[in-house]
C-alpha cells in the first residue's frame, strides 16, 4: 500500500520524530500520533488477523468505531487489546499484533479462510456437539480471540477514582459540545466538557468550516480560550462510558506515557450528549480488504497527521459528506475517483473524476486492494478504497439513560426520541450533519435548565448530507462483511433469518453481530438493515439490541481502583498486633480480623497442642479484643434483651453473666454469648468476635421497630474496649498478684459473676466467663491501655509459666468442651432445640424473635439434624471436618450430617470431633459410617463435651 | 450507584445502605397465631413491579426508615422516618 505522509499537512510535530516496533518491524512516526497513523504512514497493510477467518486486515477507522486494529502493548505498560486508532504512539514502545502466529503478517492460521464455506454463523454450536464441546474448546480458543494477556506481567497501577458533582456535563468536545459547554458557563453554571479524542474541535479538526468569519481551528482555540475565562473544565481523552442509576455517569480518563487510567463518577444536574455520529461501510464483496476504509477516517488522517491513505484512490459514497475527502486528496497530489450510488447530486468535481449513479460491488486484490468493480461491470485501479454508508448517530449514552430511539427516514438512521429528564442532545446524535443543524440543536438542548444558546455562530452552508441508503442486499456475490470484528458477512444474517433468528436480539446471539469488543459501531445498522430486508420488515420494526455500558472497553484497573491486593478487603487490626509479632506470633485472618494463630517458631501442631496443654494445666493469655460488647442502655433495656434473647434475660440479676442464644424470626440460631448486666437499666451483650456489625444491625433494627427510642440505646464499644482473657488453673493465683482492688475468691466473684477493679487508675472490668472450660478471668480495658495490662500479666505470669494463646489451641479447647461456634458447628437450619437447649422453649413466659417458629411442624420434625461428639477409635487420625456421616436407606446411600469441627486433643491425647447428626442426640453410643471423598470410616456417637463433662475445672 | 435520601442524612450512595425488608409486614403475635400467618409473615414477599414500599437502614447512622422507590426505574419517590409515617402511610 502506498499510504504517504503529504509534506506540511497534519498536526503532528514533525521536530520530534519517535520509533516504536510493531512486532519485529520498525514504525517511524512523529509526536502526535496514534499507532494506527504511524503504521499507516510507514506502509504496514496489515496491523491484524480477523477474529474467525484470519483474514488480513487494515485500519479502517480513525477512533473508537474502529473495528480492526487492536494490538497487545508489551511495552512499556502491558496492555492487552489496544486499540491502534485510540493509543498514541510514544518512542520506544513495543507493541504486538493479536490473532497471527508468528504474526498477521505471515498467519499460519490463514488457511482457516479456505474453509469459510464450511464456518457459517452457527457452525461451532452444530458442529462440536459430540461427543462434548470440552473436547474441541482448547484448539478452538487456541484459533480465535484477538490479544493474550501475559500472566508475568506486573499488575497496572492501581487507578484513581474520583467523584465529582457539576451543573452540566457535556459529553463530546465538537461544535456542539462546545458552544453548548460555553453557552452554560456563561450562564453561571460549573461546566464539565469531556472529549475522548486526544483533542477539543471534533468535526472542525477534520472538515473545513467558516464559522463567524473564521476557521473552524481557530473557532475551537477561542472557545477553549473563553470556557477557560469562565472556569470550565475541559478533559481530553476521556470516554463517558456509561450512565448509571439516578443520573451517575463514569468517565475513564486515560493514562499517558505508563500512567494509569483513572475512573470519574459524575454526579452533573444536568447532562448534553454531543456524541456526534460514527461512519458506516458500504456493503460490497471483500469489503474488509487492507486498504478499503471510512472516507472520514482518511479525512481525519489526512488533517490531523497529514497522511494521505493511498496515491490512486476510489471514493465511494451515498451521500455528501464523503466530497470533501476526494477533494482534499485530490488537493494533496492524489489521483482520485469518486463513485457516487446518487444519479444526480447536483456537484461539481474539483481536481477528481466522478461517477454518478454507480455503485461498487467488489474490491479486487490479493491481500490488500487493488482495484474495485462497479456495478456496470467496468474496473477501477486504486490502492485505497475510502467508504461512506451514511453515519449512525452514537446513541449509545442515550439509551443507557432509557432513552428510546425513533427512525428518521431522512437521514437514514435511528436518532434519540427527545430530550430525557436530566438529559438533553446537541449536534450528530440528534441526525443534524451540517453545521448549522448542529448549532441550532443547542438552542434545543438548553433549554431544559434555561440557558438561553442565544445569537447561533453564523455558518458557511457545506455539502449537502443528501444519503440515499444503500443497506446490504440479499443474495448478494461473493463475501459482503457486515460485521469486520466479528466476522459476520450478508450470508451469516440470511441463514439467521433462514433459521428464523429473525428477532434482532437473536440474531445478534445467533451470529454474534454486534458482540466484539466494538460492539457494532459501525456494524449493528447494516446488519438490521439486512434482516429487515429479508424478512419484509421496516428497520425500526426490527429494531434494535439493548444498549449497555460501557461505550469503550475500560480496564479492569479502572473500575478496581485502590481495591485490589492488600486493599481489596483488608482485615482489621489488633491494637496489640506488633506485641503479638514480637511474642513471636503467626497471624491469620479470623472473620475478618488479623489475629495470632499461634506463637513461636516450630510446626504449627506442635504449637498449638504445646499452648492447649499449658492451657490446661497452668495459666494461657488470649487476646479476645474482638469479642462483641454492644451495650444497650435505657429504661426499656432489660424488656428488649428478654425480646432479643431466646434465653430468659430480664431475670438476671445486676452483676451476673448469663449465656444465651439469639435466633432470627426462622427459629434459626443467629448468634451467641453472654449477656452482663451493669446495673437495672444495662447490659452489655458479648457476640461473636466477626458477627458484631451484624448483631448491632439486628438489634438496631429490633430496637427501632418495636421499642421507645426515646428510653432505650444501642452502642457498640467494641473498637474501645479491649479484652484479655486469662485461663487456666494459676489464673487466679496470677491475677491476685496484679492488685486490682477486687475480691477474687469464688464467693467474693463466681463463675459467671463480674466485678469492677482498677488497673493502676483505669477501670477494668473482672468476668469469670469461660470458653476453655478451664478458670478464666475476662479482662476488659480500655483499649489504650491493653498494652499496659498484656506486659503486666505475661511479666507476672512466667512465675506461674503462663503462655500466650493462639486461636487454634482455644478452637482446641473449647472444642473439647463442646462449646460451639455458631456458623461452623451450627448452619443456616439449626434451631436451639438442635444444640440441646431446650428449658426457655418451655418455660419462657414473654415473647421472643423466632419464638413461633420453634413450635413450627418443621421444629418439630424428629430426624432433624442436632450437635452430638464423634469418636474414633484409639490411635486413628482425626475426622476430616465437613466428611458427612452417610446410611443406607432402600438400597440408596444418603447423608445424615456432616463434621463441623475436628482437633486432635492433647488433654484427652486422641481426636475430637463435634458433627451435626440426624437424630444425633438420641443416639449415643451408635457407630455411623462417615465418608470423606472415597474413604469410609466409623464413628461412635457421644455427647459434644468430651472433656470435664461434669465442669469442675471452672472452679478448679 | 443509586442516591438513597436517609430523612436525617439526606442523599448518599447507596453502599452506605442495607434493605430490611419489606414496609408493612406486620409481626402476626398471640398464642393464636397459626402456621400459614407465621409462614406468610416469613416468606411471602409481594415483590411488586413498580412503586415498593421498603425498609431500609442506613448503616453510617443506624437509622432504619421507610423508602418508596420504583422497582422498575428507580425512581425513590420518598423517604419517611419511622415514628413519622407508620400510622397514616400504607403501601
């Protein structure tokens, strides 16, 4: 191909040339430009493969519509599926092309064209049926698909997200955005104007205009100039992908020279869509050849990076518009022909021959174009044909925003049906193609939030847009591409509506018209148009797809933002983590909190069992900071705990603790804890430690709906407080040494008594709460001075040869003692009749959440599924937590539960298991078969407490 | 992002917002309440297409109140703290 650039054309600075390799090819351009023009400029014809075929292909268009070149970056920012035509070009970048092995240029997979006869729409769903598609997927993704992403490449930077509200936001930096943009600024309003394109003008960078007496350039540098007096934003490349619920609209503003993207969340009063309008192709045979492309796009090259698209061209056109690039060709030194489908358009050639009344039917050439043929039979030698089918208003914001689109005859195309709330139109989108069209439309456009547009710039009259259709025809010769990303041709959409996917959402899916990643820019109209045709349907009776987010593909980095590694959901933190760090521990993360697992050097098991042991036989310090201390407060308190609780609450005398269960409105358990009451109007409600935001919603949300919020409060003082629990059987010993003002014998402060002390001037305060089932002290202060409190103990306890414990030896000991964890020995069907408390069932007086369920027909069923012991035979490993206990019942095997929890105990010295069995409680003693995969193993029944069942170690 | 209107916030994101249930499913009480007035009351949802009349809490203030919206477009039509509207609003 002889694209070339034209001595002193173009916006590009030729004093800064750059060099870049497109595979293993040096591409020279200049400042300015994007990888398309550079590799236009340099004679690279083919820049990829088509997505099924492998059919060579060139640049088609000038931005985002088009449809053909997308390149993996590898350099220096990898960046899989650029586009060529959007991606500027900088020095020393590599970049790779897509679908060509070992490039587009020299494609093995290029023979797969031979066989296109046999590839219809369709073909991979009819023929890779059987024995199973699995089988053929690997070799046919191999085939297809455009660019790879490299795994070893370093992650993008993570993007910045930024909102922002504005009065008006207009979308297209063109003729009409502009004057619509200034227009408001004037009037006071702060004005947002976004432009995807690496410049502000749109059509005025490209098509010559006489606007109040000047250029169209100079035009577009005085409104910039004027909406900058007026404090108006102005952002280039920067796409409004997609409009959102109540009025949210996302841009993505993209990254230069390896910066990363950033995503904007627009809040605007009010938004103007100067979208402006994409061009089609002209349905002929080979119309995908290298060399054939949008007549505008040869315009924009031609005025923005001063190329010209070949040196003997054919223009082809049903409408106006596309004069202006024959003229300007022909003006740079091209030979040009212009074959016009219109018998009399009433225009005289300048500098280039011109055939009216006839239409081209093929391009010729091997690879790239040669030549066309035109209807009458006759050929032309050109080595870039440039196209125009009429353009297609970019609608697409508009109907995300709900918008619903009407046909205009006249122009040929679907334009929005009219101004929505919130929302207006200025400019192409509207179907207006001439200037003055364009500027009226802003009159229009501002009227709903009463900006006058005032005196409309004075406009030379241009070429007349004049389109007289020209849709795919049926049965037409040869291969007629319809869709250039996606590789559907005329006869894919004639065997759709043969096989009756004549609605156009089937027909999409059926062919996949419209579904690459352009989403049918320029597409998706030539495609209805020719089932409209096929099936004697008008256009707008066809109709079209629904229209999503986003416009243009976004990165993924873009819609991530900072939530990405260790940001996309981080645990909270300990306020005594760097303590346990330097004690040595290993951290996990435990419903969302960083907590110690275990502490020191060596194998976990011989960790955790080494702290369990000391647990056990002399004195364990466990941070628990995490544990739930909502309190509620007020006059109703002790009415709304009695509700809240399964357990009876109001009964609790002031200093005691007492244990209880808190179920949903299904019966179902929800949580569990201790309840202490503070004084006749407060208690403090212990949940689980990664259950509290969702305990304080449900009592919220309890408190709200049925009591006086006037004389009743919830806070949870969870954050401020921290706990420290001492266990063991020197527990006390220990704790007597620190002197904190309190009786702690067991008459003085019982098991689940508390008390207050303080710990060198500060509150603590002292419960005998136990989930070891050994003594235990919980010990909770105010979180500024956990540190103080933790090195006092551990300094005062090496006497009594205290441990620090993980929360895999306490998972350990609590096991041990059958004390359950609620959503791991307990799942979203276990009532508290399940776990074995039946007393408040039977003899709670007041109401309580899920009290009627319990005396359901469903809580009554006797097979349901209850928390019993599993035990192995001595010297056996433990059971696999989550194996199911299994029967046989009428010849076919079923579960009857499941595992939920498995240690090996060291106190006991063998495994422990706690399940939960069908009928479990009544079954002591039975031996079941559970089976974890493949393995059948045998357990014995037993009650959940296998060690101290008669708990005299609490007060041991 | 939708703009839920919390009555003693005003307009927020709705990620600041968690939906409590349905406006009007009154709690059936009493020793003669039966199985179908339980489970009704426990599942049976209306789920209408269009104006809803939902419960809502606001988690950044722990408020829960009564929002109308559109299931269709939503559109929010209103939003009611609860002592306010309970009685003389009903969906």
């Amino acid at each position: 191909m002889t694209a070339f650039r034209v001595e002193g054309a173009g916006r590009i600075d030729r004093a800064r040339p750059l060099l870049f390799h497109f595979d293993d090819v040096e591409v020279r351009g200049f400042a300015g430009d994007t990888i398309a023009s550079a590799l236009l400029a340099s004679g690279v014809n083919v820049v990829g493969r088509s997505f099924k075929y492998h059919r060579p292909r060139g640049v088609w268009g000038f931005g985002v519509e088009d449809p053909n070149s997308l390149v993996d970056i590898a350099a220096p920012v990898v960046g899989a599926n650029a586009q060529a035509t959007t991606t500027l070009a900088f020095d020393g970048m590599r970049v790779k092309s897509v679908n060509g092995r070992p490039n587009v240029a020299r494609d093995r997979g290029r023979f797969i064209d031979l066989f296109a006869r046999f590839m219809p729409a369709g073909f991979y769903y009819k023929t890779f049926m059987f024995p199973n598609w699995h089988l053929f997927e690997p070799s046919v993704r191999a085939m297809s698909g455009f660019g790879r992403v490299d795994a070893d490449a370093e992650l993008p930077r993570s993007a910045e997200q930024i909102n922002r509200a504005v009065d008006v936001l207009v979308v297209g930096a063109g003729p009409a955005g502009l004057l619509a943009a200034l227009r408001a600024a004037e009037a006071g309003r702060s004005v947002l104007l976004v432009e995807q394109g690496g410049t502000v003008g749109g059509s005025l960078l490209v098509r010559t205009a006489a606007i109040d007496g000047r250029d169209g350039v100079t035009w577009t540098a005085e409104m910039l100039q004027r909406l900058a007096e007026r404090g108006a934003t102005v952002m280039t490349r920067t796409t409004a992908f997609g409009v959102y619920d109540h009025g949210l609209v996302a841009l993505n503003e993209k990254g230069q020279g390896g910066r990363p993207d950033r995503l904007w969340r627009i809040r605007p009063g009010h938004v103007v869509l100067a979208t402006g309008a994409i061009e089609r192709p002209l349905p002929f045979a080979n119309n995908d050849l290298p060399g054939v492309r949008s007549a505008e796009a040869a315009l924009a090259y031609l005025r923005h990076h001063g190329i010209a698209t070949g040196r003997k061209v054919v223009v082809a056109t049903n409408n106006g518009l596309a004069y202006e690039t024959a003229e300007a060709l022909a003006a740079a030194g091209v030979d040009v022909t212009l074959v016009d489908s219109r018998r009399d358009a009433g225009i005289v050639p300048k500098g280039y021959g011109l055939l009216t009344g006839r239409s081209v039917v093929a391009a010729e050439g091997r690879g790239e174009v040669a030549g066309v043929r035109l209807d009458d039979g006759s050929r032309l030698v050109a080595d870039s044909v440039v196209v125009s089918g009429g353009f297609t208003p970019t609608v697409h914001l508009y109907c995300q925003a709900r918008g619903k689109l009407v046909w205009d005859a006249v122009a040929a195309a679907f334009v929005p049906g009219g101004p929505l709330a919130g929302l207006s139109l200025a400019g192409a989108v509207t179907g207006a193609f001439d200037l003055a069209g364009v500027f009226a439309s802003v009159g229009t456009a501002l009227q709903p939030i009463g900006v006058a547009a005032g005196a409309l710039p004075a406009v030379a009259a241009g070429q007349p847009y004049a389109i007289a259709a020209a849709w795919p025809k049926p049965g037409a010769e040869g291969r007629v591409f319809i869709d250039l990303q996606h590789d559907v041709t005329v006869k894919d959409v004639e065997l759709a509506a043969r096989e009756n996917y004549t609605s156009v959402e089937h027909l999409k899916r059926y062919t996949a018209l419209g579904m690459a990643g352009d989403q049918g820019k320029t597409s998706n109209l030539n495609g209805i148009a020719l089932m409209a045709e096929l099936t004697g349907r008008t256009i707008p009776e066809v109709g079209t797809t629904t229209y999503r987010p986003p416009f243009t593909p976004v990165p993924l980095s873009s819609l991530a933002g900072w939530r990405s590694g260790g940001l996309f959901n981080p645990p909270r933190r300990l306020v005594l983590e760097n303590v346990h760090r330097d004690a040595g521990a290993s951290l996990r993360e435990y419903g969302g909190w960083l907590r110690p697992a275990f502490y020191g050097d060596g194998p976990e098991v011989e960790a955790v069992a080494r702290e369990a042991r000391r647990a056990r036989e002399a004195v364990a310090l466990f941070d628990g900071s995490p544990l739930g201390k909502i309190e509620v407060c007020g006059p109703e308190a002790a009415a709304f705990v009695d509700f809240v609780y399964y357990n009876a609450m109001a009964t609790l005398p002031v200093g005691r603790c007492r244990y209880g269960l808190m179920l949903a409105e299904s019966g179902v358990v929800f949580d569990d804890g201790v309840l202490m009451r503070l004084d006749a109007n407060r208690f403090v409600v212990s949940c689980s430690s990664s259950h509290v935001a969702a305990v304080q919603a449900h009592l919220e949300a309890w408190r709200q709906d049925r009591f006086d919020r006037k004389r009743l409060f919830i806070h949870n003082a969870t954050p401020a407080l921290a706990t420290l629990t001492l266990s063991g059987p020197q527990a006390r010993p220990l704790l007597e040494t620190l002197d904190l003002g309190l009786a702690l014998d067991d008459a003085a402060l019982p098991h689940m008594a508390f008390a207050s002390g303080a710990f060198d001037g500060v509150p603590v305060r002292v419960s005998r709460v136990s989930f070891t089932g050994d003594r235990s002290y919980e010990l909770v202060i105010g979180s500024d001075r956990a540190e103080a409190l933790w090195t006092r103990l551990m300094a005062a306890g090496a006497a009594f040869g205290i441990t620090p414990l993980g929360t895999e030896a306490l998972m350990v000991l609590r096991a041990e003692k059958g004390y359950i964890v609620i959503g791991k020995d307990s799942d979203g069907l276990t009532l508290p009749v399940d776990l074995g408390v039946t007393a408040p069932l039977r003899r709670k007086k007041g109401e309580f959440i899920g009290r009627r369920s319990l005396v359901s027909p469903e809580a009554q069923r006797p097979d349901r599924k209850q928390l019993v012991g599993l035990v192995v035979e001595d010297g056996e490993a433990p059971l696999v937590t989550g194996a199911h206990g299994v029967e046989t019942r009428d010849g076919a095997k079923r579960s009857i539960g499941y595992v939920t929890s498995s240690y090996v105990s060291p106190g006991l010295g063998r495994p422990i298991a706690l399940g939960l069995i069908e009928r479990g409680a009544s079954r002591h003693g039975e031996v079941i078969d559970i089976q974890h995969q493949r393995t059948m193993r045998q357990a014995r029944i037993a009650a959940p407490c296998a060690f101290d069942p008669a708990g005299e170690r609490l007060n041991g | 992002m939708q703009l839920f209107s919390c009555p003693f916030c005003g307009p927020r994101g709705e990620s600041e917002f968690r939906f409590a249930g349905e406006f009007g499913n009154a709690r059936p009480e009493g020793a003669t309440v039966t199985d179908a007035q339980w489970s009704s009351y426990l599942h049976r949802r209306s789920n209408p297409k269009g104006r809803s009349a939902e419960l809502w809490l606001h988690l950044t203030c722990g408020e829960v109140f009564r929002l109308d919206r559109d299931t269709l477009t939503h559109v929010v039509s209103g939003s009611y703290a609860l002592g306010d509207c309970a009685e003389e609003v009903q969906p």
